[in-house]
C-alpha cells in the first residue's frame, strides 16, 4: 500500500507495555520512515508514561506522538496496532525471537539498524559525569545498577543488592543505583550514588557514561543496549535472546530452574523464583571480568552521533 502512496498518514499503536517495549518498536520505526521519507508517521503511546515522552519527543523519524485511547481510524491511510503482537507470539512457545523482530515484521519492513532510539544530549551528559566525577578522580570504574522492575518476577532482592555492595566495597568500583521502586538510605554506603530520583533522560545520560550496567529485564536495559554500554543483564525464563541479541554489548545471567528454561513465566508456578536465586556472589564475579576501561569506552558517543546525523 505505502509503495502506491509513500505519502500515506500512518498511524502505529503501541496502547500499553513499559519503556523497553516502545524502545524495541523504534527501530522499525526508523526504518519504515526511513523506506519512505515522506509518509507522516504518527506513533499512538501510554500517554501518562512521563518517560517514553521524555525519550521520544525529539526523535527524528516520528511526526508526531499520540494518545493511544484517542486514535481516530479515519484520520490515516494505515493504522497498526502493535499492542498485542509480543504476547501473541511469546504464548505460543515457539523459537524465542527478539521483540525488535518481532515489532519489525507486524510493520512489514527488513530492518536497517537494530539499536533502539536513545539520545542522552549535551548538558545531561555534563550532569552524569559530575555525578560521578569524584569517583574518576580517585580511579574507580562507575557501575549503574537498575535491579528493581516494575513487577517482582524481574526485581533482584534488595538484600541480594546489599550484599553485591558490601562485596564491592574494596574493588575500586562505585554503584550508580537507579532503583527508584525500592528506597533504601544509600548514604550508609560510601561506594553508592544515589540516582533514583533521575527523569529517563538524566538516567539515560548516567547509563551512557558508565563503565558498566548491570539490571534486569526492563526499560533502562535497552537504553543501555542503544548507547552500546557493556551490560550485565539477569534472566531466567524469559529467554536472553529474546530481549537483547542486537546488543551485542550485553551478555546474560541465568537462573535455569528444572523444566521452566525459556517458558516466558506461562507456566511457572513461582515466578519470583528465577531472579531471587541469582546470587550476589555471582554477579560479583561477572562485574569483575568485564575489563573495558571507561576512558577507551567512546561507543555510546558514536551512537549518540549516528542519531544526530538523522
């Protein structure tokens, strides 16, 4: 149909689902306007997430943001509803597949660049690495941490957290801590920065500067995967491949519970189980293989650049 009227007024819909969804749906996106310059695209989002707002605004290929309640079919040529397409799959068992695939062929288009849209701009980058610039002067490498999601299947427990701290106390390394759902008086850890009252923009910024990211399946995991930012992601039965095989940053954790690997939490009677038994000792040891240096790090720059080019 866009082949016969590239100018057509396309309308897709993503009604409900977290930042992480809408981070994957923009590579299509991007490709679709890319494909088609001229049609007026018009992305249809959760009105009231103040955060897919703040990362989407100024994004080069999207016309125009919507409310998702308020579409009205007559006003485009082509409304796509991407709302369901994840689940409609997942709950199938098939292969896993990556989500940004998944979001690409509802669309119908072959995917040009598989990095979502993040793009952190000047003085918020200033501001993060003021945040952390005590700890660079002292060698430390800076480590950003968001374990806490927005259910408990993918929430690292808070005791477990406490425990990575204490064991990184005398390593040199200093926690960046985004988790904003689950409080906690960080001032009694001298290796903590407190960043849970940061906006999506300000945590974009301090995951881009970071020397490493370590969370679990949720929103700032994918901004971590568009800026290139080396990543330690936690996992169980929702497959790896099927969140981040286009970062090739990012390498996963597993807790593998008997018959449950890869079941996408459909069949597990406990789905808190998998993420509760990752221990701090053994992200402990994954954040202390992981040897790239902050100062040879210039890969989020280049993203941020490859965005701005658009």
């Amino acid at each position: 149909m866009l082949e016969a009227n590239p100018t057509a007024r396309i309308c897709v819909v993503r009604s409900i689902g977290g930042l992480g969804d809408v981070l994957m749906i923009t590579p299509a996106l991007y490709t679709l306007k890319k494909r088609f310059p001229d049609c007026h695209l018009t992305f249809a989002i959760d009105w009231f997430d103040i955060g897919i707002h703040q990362i989407l605004y100024e994004a080069p290929f999207i016309d125009k943001l919507v409310d998702a309640r308020l579409v009205d079919h007559s006003a485009y040529d082509l409304v796509v509803d991407l709302t369901t397409v994840c689940v409609a799959y997942e709950q199938t068992q098939q292969r896993p597949v990556n989500r940004i695939d998944l979001f690409a062929w509802a669309l119908g288009v072959e995917l040009v660049y598989y990095k979502p849209f993040c793009m952190p701009y000047g003085i918020e980058i200033e501001k993060a690495e003021a945040r952390f610039e005590t700890a660079r002067q002292m060698g430390m490498k800076v480590v950003v941490l968001h374990t806490s999601a927005d259910d408990e299947d993918r929430t690292w427990p808070l005791d477990r957290l406490l425990d990575l701290v204490a064991a990184c106390e005398n390593e040199h390394i200093v926690f960046g801590i985004l988790n904003a759902n689950q409080p906690y008086d960080w001032e009694l850890y001298p290796n903590v920065i407190d960043l849970s009252g940061t906006d999506v923009r300000e945590m974009a910024a301090c995951i881009a500067v970071a020397d490493l990211f370590v969370g679990s399946d949720s929103g700032p995991m994918h901004i971590a995967g568009a800026l290139d930012v080396p990543s330690i992601c936690m996992f169980g039965p929702v497959p790896a491949e099927a969140r981040i095989s286009h970062y090739p940053s990012h390498r996963e954790i597993w807790y593998e519970p008997s018959g449950c690997l890869g079941c996408l939490c459909i069949e597990c009677p406990d789905h808190s189980t998998w993420i509760t038994s990752i221990t701090a000792d053994t992200v402990h040891r994954a954040i202390l293989q992981v040897e790239e240096s902050y100062e040879d790090r210039i890969r989020s720059r280049r993203n941020v650049m490859y965005w701005s080019s658009l």
